[in-house]
C-alpha cells in the first residue's frame, strides 16, 4: 500500500502526457501528407536537388554510372521533374546507361524521354538515341523503327537527319536489307556533312558484297547427285573423298547381295546406302548455307572493324557540356544554349 501514491501520481502523469501529444498531433498534418503536398522547405529542397544532380555529374565523370544514375533519380524525385535542369538529369541517366554498355535500359530511358516531350530538338535527339541503343544492343528491327522516327522527327535540321539516316543505314545492314542500308548511306555521303566520309566508305563497302565467293546451295545439291561431288564444290576434299568411298562401298555391298541372291542383306544394305546417300546430298546443302553465313559474317566484321565506332557517342572527356546535355548525345547544327522544352 505504500507505492499506491506513486502510482497514482505516474498514470496521472503518462496520462497528461498522452492528451497533449494528442492535440499537438491534431494541430499538424502528418509529415507524409506534407511530402505528398509540397516540400516542407523549399530552399532545403532545392539544397539538396542540385547536390545531388551535381554528385551525378562527379560520379560520372569518374565512371561510376550505376551510382550517377542513382544520384539523377534523386535530383528528378526532388525536383518534381520541373526545371531546366530535370531534362538534362533524364537524359543523362539514358547517357549512363549508353555508356556503361545496358543498351536495353538505355533505349528504355530515351524511349520515356522522347514519349514525354512535345516535338522539337529533345524528342529527336532522345529517339536518335535510343534507336542507337538498340542498334548497339543488337536488336536492330527496333532500332530502325526509332531511327526513321528521328529522321522524320528532324525535319529540316540536316545534322540530325544525317544521323539519324547514318545509324539507320547500320540498322538496315544489321537485318541484311543490304539495298535499303546501301541508299541511306548514299544519301548521308552525298550531302556531304560530318558523317559523309564513313557513310562513303560504307557505300564502298557494301559494293564490294557481289564479289564475295558465295556458294550455290542447289548446285552443291545437284552435284551430290555422284556422292562426294558437292563438297568437293564447297572446298571440302577429304569429306567429299570420304563421302564417295562409303557410297562406293555401299552400292558395291549391295549389288554383290543381289547378284549372291541374298536378299535380306541387300535390302538392309540398300536401306544404309539410300540413308547414306540422302545425308551426303543433305551436308552438301547444309554446308553450302553455312559457308554463304560465314562469308557473309566475316565481311560484316571487316565492315564493323573498320567503321563500327562511328555507331557510339564520343568519349566522356572529349565529350562537349556535360552529362545529358544534347550536344554531346548528336550533332546539332545551332551553337549555344539549348532550347528547353516545357515538360
């Protein structure tokens, strides 16, 4: 009975301290209807978003790509997406992305861009881009689509139509439209700007196509007609050799059981050579496709040694600006600042 009083006294208290924490709780709104309305410093707010677009920017530049694009998230979540700023930290996450070899996520990131953005140098330049991802992604029937969209999207800008058309003629030569690659490269070389030079040695490249030593895959058929011929066409001595003595063995075998009357061995062994002789007709045609793959896969690796680069945006330190700005993501005709489009 001795403790009653100060028990008494602590449940008055903690009770006193529960009814004023109630109405200081019904005097403020809670702090996620405060994010959710506005920030509850602006100045603080706007503190904290250039830090971080210009971490993204340090990050960056040193490569780490994964933490920058984490670094312009922040800034475009804390910004509310407004600004001028806020289309140079999107497109400097699809940079990043470009950069550190995620085509997919890349082309995502400009696909969302351009899809946000009315039309003008932004939209075009993001298609441009993400049909550039998709081409070095190796999905080029979508990097096409996004590369024609670019070229008509730059209308009378001749830069980025260029461009546009340059990566396009890689697209077309990526699904092996080979005239279709061979006339957008002829019509950068001809007017004559930045791309002019590679897109003429591309057109050079392309013609030199009729010459490759393509293999005929009927006539490789038809000449396996006698076993063994057909590879020999395709190069291939010691198989065709090996091909014609085991179809001479077999047809040998097999008549000598017909003359001997032993017809149960004869159809066994016709039934071998027949099945022998269909492989040897099939592996001439085969290998004719194969080599006719492989010819042409060696003159597209010559093409893409020679001129690949030319499909990749510039080095980060030579790169003009900095990250995400449009100079340095295609050519651009106009100097000096940008034009920002109301997002």
């Amino acid at each position: 009975m001795t403790f009653a009083p100060l028990s008494i006294a602590l449940a008055l208290a903690l009770q006193a301290a529960d009814s004023s924490s109630a109405a200081a709780t019904s005097s403020a709104p809670a702090i996620s209807s405060v994010a959710a309305s506005a920030p509850v410093r602006s100045d603080y707010t706007d503190e904290l978003a250039e830090h971080a677009l210009s971490y993204g920017d340090h990050l960056f530049n040193d490569g780490d790509y994964y933490r920058a694009i984490g670094e312009y998230r922040r800034f475009l979540y804390l910004a509310r997406g407004l600004g001028p700023d806020a289309q140079r930290a999107a497109m400097a996450v699809g940079e990043a992305y470009l950069r550190g070899r995620q085509f997919e996520a890349a082309a995502a990131q400009f696909e969302s861009v351009a899809s946000r953005s009315q039309a003008g140098v932004l939209r075009t330049v993001a298609l441009l881009n993400a049909g550039r991802a998709h081409l070095l992604g190796d999905r080029p029937l979508l990097a096409a689509a996004r590369l024609a969209d670019a070229r008509d999207a730059a209308g009378a800008d001749r830069a980025l139509a260029d461009e546009a058309m340059f990566l396009l003629g890689w697209a077309r030569a990526g699904q092996k439209d080979w005239d279709g690659a061979r006339s957008a490269f002829a019509g950068v070389a001809a007017h004559g700007g930045m791309r002019a030079a590679s897109a003429a040695d591309a057109v050079a490249h392309l013609d030199q196509r009729a010459g490759l030593e393509e293999k005929n895959p009927l006539l490789a058929g038809a000449l396996s007609c006698l076993p063994g011929l057909g590879h020999m066409y395709l190069g291939q001595w010691s198989v065709g050799v090996a091909a014609l003595m085991w179809n001479a063995l077999f047809i040998g075998a097999t008549g000598y059981s017909l003359y001997s009357q032993e017809w149960g061995v004869a159809v066994v062994l016709g039934v071998f050579e027949m099945s022998w002789f269909a492989g040897t007709m099939f592996g001439a045609l085969n290998g004719a496709f194969r080599h006719n793959q492989d010819v042409v896969a060696n003159w597209m690796d010559d093409l893409e040694g020679a001129l690949g680069s030319a499909r990749e945006i510039g080095p980060v330190r030579e790169a003009p600006g900095r990250p995400g700005d449009l100079e340095r993501l295609a050519p651009l005709a106009a100097s000096g600042p940008l034009p920002v489009e109301e997002s």
